[in-house]
C-alpha cells in the first residue's frame, strides 16, 4: 500500500478477495480448504448444511482475544479460509497508509462479474461518504486530514456498505440457486440422469442449469441496494501493521547522478528531480544551457526531442563560424 501511495501517489486503494487470517497474516493458495469451497468453479450445488447467514457466519462474530502462547509456525484455521478479506487505505498528507479490513463470508458459489458490481457501487458509496463531511469534497483526491483514523475514513464506510449489500444479494442468490438446482436434481433422478451413468452431453446440460440459476439478478434487490442490511457485521476494523512499514518503503532515491526519477511519463522520458548541487545537475545544465530555462526550484523537465531539435537548429552557425 506504502509503495501505491509514496511512489506512485495513488490517494485512495482497495484490494479485494484476500485470504488472510485473524492477525493478518496472508494464506497461502495452497492452503487446505473446506469441501464447501473447494467447487467455486461453478459446478458445484450448495450443501444443505451450509449456513448463509451473515449475521452469523461473519468474522466479525469471532472471539476478539487470541491464546497466550502462539505457535512457532504459522497454523492455518480452516475457518479463516472460508472467507474473504478486502483491505483498503486512504493515504494521510505525506503518503502514509491508513489500512482497514473488513471480513466477508465466501459464499460456496461461483459468480461472474462480482468486480464490476463492487466497482460500480464502490463510486456512487463513496462520492455519498465525502459529501457527508464538511469541505472534503473541495479538497485534492478528497484526502481526509491525517487526524481521521483508518475505520472512520469516507473509503471504508464506503467499502461498508458495498459488501453489506453484496453479500445480501449474493447470499439470497445462493438460497434461490440452491432451491432451484434440488428440483432440477430430483426432475433427473427420476429419468436417471445422474450418478456415474450420466453422459458428458446430461453434466453439460447440468453446468448449464447451474450457471443459470446462480445468475445475479440485481434488479430484483433495489431494498438491499438502497438500505444494505446487517450493516453492522461489515464494520472496518483498523489494521495497525499500517503503522509499522518503515518510512522508506516507496520513497523515491536518487541514482548515482543525484536524478531521482519521479515516475511520471515513460521510463527514461518522464519528469526527474535533480538534487541541489549534485553531479546530475551539472550534466543537465549542461544539456540546457543553449535556450533553455533553468528551474530554480530543483525540478527540471527533460525533454530529448527538444535538445536533439536545439541542436540540429544550432549546427549551421556552428560550421560557418569554423568556415570564417
């Protein structure tokens, strides 16, 4: 996040579907996962005894203190697996994170086109949450000031209401494909269509039917738009981590000429900043020195196809005066 921030000055960042643990360490995509999960390629039904209500299956319900003694190794908590982590930062005045997470339940389900719904209720969420604080909205990238912490930032309560009422839709939409998949299941049963006896032609039609009936139809749940439910099983939790990257991570250094490259534009043509006195500098005047202006402030705009053209347009008079 540091390095989105610093380097590359990106105000506000959101990184969604991660698998984290409690303390926030990451899990691997090896890790083991429940036989609930393990078909969210679109072919599996949802179990009966799957509970999809996140006023009880959220994280946000776990116990809130850990054991004393923690083990050595890293131990993967097959409950942690079976949900989904978004983290998200708006970066404080000089380019500090202020990470928040929020934990959502992973629905034993495969839905197209999750991210575009997140993204597309995301800005409309999050133009609402600026213009509910005085004057953030007249400041650059809508920033709040350094003194709000992680959980309280427009970006989180935002991220709040999107997977409320996400999961709402998701989790409704699990129940509906659920009911709808038992009867096409006992309907083939009954033709003997299932088992191992099933040809691939009677598993596609099933693939199909199952595609259909886990489509999102989000017309239908304007209320759960509009008014997200549960809001409070999605509230952001600060990420303290944030504060302890090293303040050097993603500060742009100088290379050996003092040229520290800002970033901005294609490598080897985009803006540089030349350190005060620096080697770099006197090579750069260098390069000016013939018409163009020298910014004082430090910063200098190198373009090469000016100086190529400057001193294609400067080479005649320099052969005359040779010639006289």
């Amino acid at each position: 996040m540091q390095v989105l921030h610093r380097t590359y000055q990106v105000p506000h960042v959101i990184i969604t579907s991660l698998r984290l643990t409690r303390d926030n360490h990451t899990i691997s995509s090896r890790a083991p996962s429940k036989p609930a999960s393990t078909a969210g390629s679109g072919t599996h039904t949802p179990s009966d005894t799957h509970h999809l209500d996140a006023a009880k299956s959220h994280p946000s319900t776990w116990p809130t203190s850990l054991p004393d003694k923690q083990p050595q190794t890293l131990q993967v908590n097959l409950d942690d697996v079976e949900h989904l982590t978004i983290i998200g930062s708006t970066a404080t005045s000089d380019y500090k994170p202020r990470l928040f997470r929020i934990d959502t339940p992973q629905l034993p389900l495969f839905f197209s086109g999750t991210g575009d719904m997140f993204a597309a209720l995301t800005i409309p969420r999050l133009i609402e949450a600026v213009q509910a604080v005085p004057e953030l909205s007249n400041k650059p990238s809508w920033r709040s000031p350094d003194d709000v912490p992680a959980e309280e930032l427009p970006l989180a309560k935002a991220v709040q209401k999107v997977l409320a009422s996400m999961q709402s839709i998701l989790g409704q939409t699990t129940e509906t494909c659920h009911k709808k998949m038992k009867v096409y299941d006992a309907r083939a049963a009954k033709e003997g269509r299932t088992g191992e006896e099933a040809d691939e032609g009677t598993k596609k039609k099933r693939h199909l039917a199952l595609m259909n009936a886990s489509e999102v139809k989000v017309v239908r749940y304007v209320k759960e738009l509009i008014d997200p439910p549960n809001l409070e099983r999605f509230k952001p939790k600060a990420v303290e981590e944030g504060s302890k990257v090293p303040k050097d991570v993603g500060e742009k250094k100088p290379d050996e000429l003092h040229v520290t490259h800002l970033g901005v534009g294609p490598e080897g043509e985009g803006a540089v900043q030349v350190a005060e006195g620096g080697e770099g500098e006197g090579k750069l005047a260098e390069g000016l020195e013939r018409g163009m202006e020298l910014k004082t402030s430090g910063l200098k705009d190198v373009d090469s196809d000016v100086l190529k053209a400057e001193k294609l347009e400067n080479a005649p008079d320099e052969e005359n005066e040779e010639k006289s």
